[in-house]
C-alpha cells in the first residue's frame, strides 16, 4: 500500500485511453482508489491535528503575552498642539 506506487498507477491509468468509453472516462481499480482514500484521510487527519495545535499554542501564547497598542491615550500631550492659523 506505498503511496508514491499508488499515484503511479491512477496517473497511468488516467493518462492511457480504456476502448469502449468515453475519452473523459477512466477506469481504475478498487484496491488503488482505496488506498488514496486511506491515504488522503491519514494526511487530512494529520494536518487537521497540525493545525489545531498551532492554533492552540498561538492561543496560549497571545494570552501569556497580549499585544498592547504602541500609543495610549496617556501618551498624548494633555494640550494637543494646533497648527499655526494664518
């Protein structure tokens, strides 16, 4: 059940042309469609788990650290200077 072998047997079998169908049909066995599946399900869980515990430790991190503003309204001047009017 290798992967790499599996994806060389669809991509054969989606590039040669199977006599009495239609040129946008193909025909692949059960067994390497199958294996795909398992495959794609396997990767799909293992990113979905990926990114979830990416997302948790930006979580934990935004919390141990919050962001603040680089200006407050404390870092004003209490009398704003106006321009020169003419």
């Amino acid at each position: 059940m290798s992967f790499y072998r599996t994806l060389e047997r669809l991509r054969e079998a989606a590039s040669a042309r199977t006599r009495g169908f239609p040129t946008n049909t193909t025909v692949v066995s059960k067994r390497d469609l199958s294996d795909l599946l398992h495959h794609f399900e396997r990767l799909d869980a293992d990113m979905r788990a990926f990114y979830d515990g990416a997302r948790k430790a930006a979580q934990n991190a935004q919390n141990e650290h919050p962001t603040r503003p680089i200006l407050t309204d404390s870092d004003l001047p209490a009398d704003p200077v106006k321009p020169d009017q003419p």
